[in-house]
C-alpha cells in the first residue's frame, strides 16, 4: 500500500519530536473507502495503517514500553492523549466516508454477505456432523446428535438474521435483483 497515491490530500493530524531529536508528522488521506494514517519521521514515510495498535500486543515477554506510550503505528510510538488525538481525526474522517451512498451500499452489501456466509457454514457444519455421525454407524446421532442440532439451530437464526436484514434493507435486495436481471440479459444477448 505504500505505492499506492491516496485519493484526497493528506491532512496533517499531529506533529511531535522524539526524544532524540526526530521529528514525526501523522497526516490522514483516503485511499479508496478507508481513512489511513500516515507516518513520517524526519520527512521519509515509514508507516501507513488504518489504526493505531495497542503496545502492550506488540511487546515480547520480558518486554515493557517506554514511559507513557501506549499505542503504535509502524515503528513510532504515542502517548494516550496523542493516540486519542489521531484516533478522533480518523474515526471523523471516516464517518464521512461512511455517509457517502456507495460506501454505505457496499457496507450493506457486505453485512448480507456475511449474514449468508453464516447460513452456509452452520449447514455445512450439520452436514459434516452428520456424515460423521453416519461414518462411525451412529444412526440416532446423524439425525438428532447434540452437534447437528446445534448446527441447525443456528442457522435457521441465521436465515432469521437474513430475513430480518432484508425486510429492513430492501433497496440491497432490489439492487442485487437488478443485477441479475442485468446479467441474465447480457448473457442471453452473448448466447
């Protein structure tokens, strides 16, 4: 990603010098729907991420951060208040991208993905315990064993899950049908 040119100026977020003398420059851009920090110390970029990680993930047993940082980008290091400072810019910067009808589209498309997803991995997951259960001869199982049942049970709240998001999103369900029917349409003219 750091090849890749953002889609709106950078904004500077905050700007500090190290203890040895560096100087650091956080700015935002966009780059594609997303809100990424950039860092620079003495002008070179050295880190692009989206978030800001917590130190206390990233440090080895044995390991303790220096006085008063708790955060990361890259290899530079923030206090909570700098931290919070770069955390409220990106959040802000983000929920405008967020408003934008084609974002908030794909946000919707990709929730009923996900939602589909589920269904699916719940009945796969019956299947496989029913073909387990068939494999080691166990009839009653195969049909009413506590790991198909489960499965069951979840993704028919899954399809519940679906149904409701559906009911309350038509405009996704409408867009997906009018691609269909676009599709059908372009490949009966191609046959």
């Amino acid at each position: 990603m750091y090849n890749k040119t953002m889609e709106s100026t950078e904004q500077t977020i905050l700007t500090k010098t190290t203890q040895s003398g560096k100087a650091v420059r956080v700015v935002h851009a966009r780059y594609l729907d997303s809100a990424l920090a950039t860092v620079y110390l003495d002008g070179k970029k050295v880190a692009v991420s989206q978030r800001m990680y917590d130190i206390s993930t990233m440090l080895r047993k044995g390991q303790t951060a220096p006085a008063g940082v708790t955060n990361v980008i890259g290899r530079v290091c923030f206090t909570a208040p700098e931290a919070t400072t770069i955390r409220a810019a990106l959040d802000a910067q983000q929920a405008e991208i967020d408003k934008e009808p084609r974002v908030a589209e794909q946000k919707l498309r990709d929730k009923r993905r996900s939602l589909l997803d589920a269904i699916r991995g719940w009945e796969d997951e019956a299947e496989s315990a029913t073909n387990r259960a068939w494999s080691r001869g166990e009839e009653a199982e195969a049909f009413c064993g506590a790991k198909v049942i489960t499965a069951r049970a979840e993704a028919k709240t899954a399809r519940q899950a679906l149904a409701d998001f559906d009911a309350a999103n038509p405009q996704v369900i409408a867009t997906i049908e009018r691609e269909r029917s676009e599709d059908a349409d372009r490949f009966a003219r191609t046959n």
